[in-house]
C-alpha cells in the first residue's frame, strides 16, 4: 500500500517540475550557484514503491540502547547503479551553463556514458525535494521513506547535494521497515511506528521461536514497542517502519 504522504509528495513535485523543469527547493540548483539551469534530459526521479506498515501495541520502557551499527538505509542511486562504463569526472559538462561544485563531486561515478548528466542531477534534486515536502508534512514519514526505501537514493543525494536532511538518513539507519528482521540486524531499544496502516502487526520471539511480545493495530495512529536483549527475531506488517526512541533505540 502506498504511503499517502508519499503520493502526495509526487502529485505536488511533479508539477513543481513541470512547472521549474526540476530545479531544486534547497537551492543546490546551477541557477542557486549563479550558473544557467543545463537542460534535463533522461529518466525522471523514481516514485515511491508500495509497502505497508505495522504500528506496535506493546508499551514498554527503554532496556538497552543500540549494539550494532546498522548498514546504509535505502538503495543506491540511479546513476550509481547504472551498469556499463561511466562518464569520466573531467567529462561531465551540461549542455548548458555549468555545474557547481557540489553538483560535480554529486555526479562522480554516476553518469553512465551517453546519458545527460542534468538528467541524473535532476534526480538527486527531486529526492532533495521529496524529502524536503515530508519533513513538513510528518517527520516521521520522511524517516520512514528512506528506511523503507521507497524514497530511492536518499543516502547519496543527501550527503552530495541537501546535507541538510543527514538527520533523516541517521535516524533511518536504525529504523526497521516492514520484514523479518533477525541476528545482527535486531538491536534492542524503545521503538515507534511511523505511518502505520489500519492493518498493523508485530512479533518479537526469542530462542527457539518463542513468543516474546506481539500486537496488532486497526487504529492508524502510532504505537510504541519495546525490543528486549533476548529477541532473536522481529517480523513486522503493516506498520510501515518503526523509529528508534531516541538517537539509536
């Protein structure tokens, strides 16, 4: 199911592209650097891909704070993984104009030989732009967008091109999206589900399978859990992502 905020986010950007042919709401755009905006040509932004979400109805207090260092949220770009040869960084020059230094170090690695590279900035822009529409909307979701990776190349665009938003990206590598979750991967903490469905469930188990907590939620609003040290496996649906409680559970 498609996060409603995420639909929304489309709606308004791709008439904002329509509208400024991309160019970017946190001013990372040549025309923001004083340069001409270079013609975008080539694939537009990805949209958000359907997933659910599940919102805990056990409460508890925090027991443990985070033991693993999660790995990167979210897929890598578009351009990044592109197969086949890149366009050598002394080569990527728009068909107009210039690009700004930023934009350059961003687009390193990510053109694939024969493509635009404004179309591939362009890309990066508009996830700056989709993050930049949720943070007003709800917080929460946003985080949830690039744990889930439904907002493709958050990671990349945000460190390259709206350094603004890390945060975001920080909080979402301790986030878990709907799934099964076990082993290294489940770290203990106090967690709060981020734009739940009316269709939320959750399970926590131990050794050997055994049914530590578990809940389900018709109601939408968010709910808390709490991840003891003796977890072996979590399994989520419905509830969309579950947020750490502070800064890593």
């Amino acid at each position: 199911m498609r996060n409603p905020f995420l639909a929304g986010a489309a709606v308004v950007l791709t008439a904002a592209a329509l509208a400024a042919c991309g160019s970017s709401a946190d001013g990372n755009g040549p025309e923001a650097a004083g340069a001409q905006r270079p013609a975008a040509s080539g694939p537009s932004a990805p949209g958000p891909s359907a997933t659910t979400s599940t919102p805990p109805g056990t409460t508890g207090t925090p027991t443990a704070t985070a033991t693993e260092e999660p790995g990167p949220a979210g897929p890598s770009a578009p351009g990044a993984a592109a197969q086949g040869p890149k366009t050598p960084a002394g080569e990527i020059t728009p068909a107009t104009g210039t690009f700004t230094e930023k934009q350059k170090k961003y687009l390193e690695d990510r053109v694939p030989k024969g493509m635009d590279p404004a179309a591939v900035l362009q890309t990066g822009q508009e996830t700056c732009d989709k993050l930049r529409y949720l943070v007003k909307a709800d917080r929460d979701t946003a985080v949830g967008a690039i744990a889930t990776g439904e907002i493709k190349d958050a990671p990349a665009a945000v460190a390259g091109l709206c350094p603004q938003h890390q945060d975001l990206v920080d909080e979402a590598a301790y986030a878990y999206p709907d799934g099964a979750h076990t082993g290294k991967a489940l770290r203990p903490g106090v967690y709060r589900s981020a734009s739940p469905t009316l269709n939320c469930s959750w399970q926590i188990e131990g050794a050997d399978g055994k049914e530590l907590a578990s809940g389900t939620s018709d109601t939408g609003e968010s709910r808390k859990i709490t991840i003891p040290k003796s977890a072996r496996t979590f399994t989520s649906t419905g509830c969309y992502a579950w947020l750490p409680e502070g800064a890593k559970g």
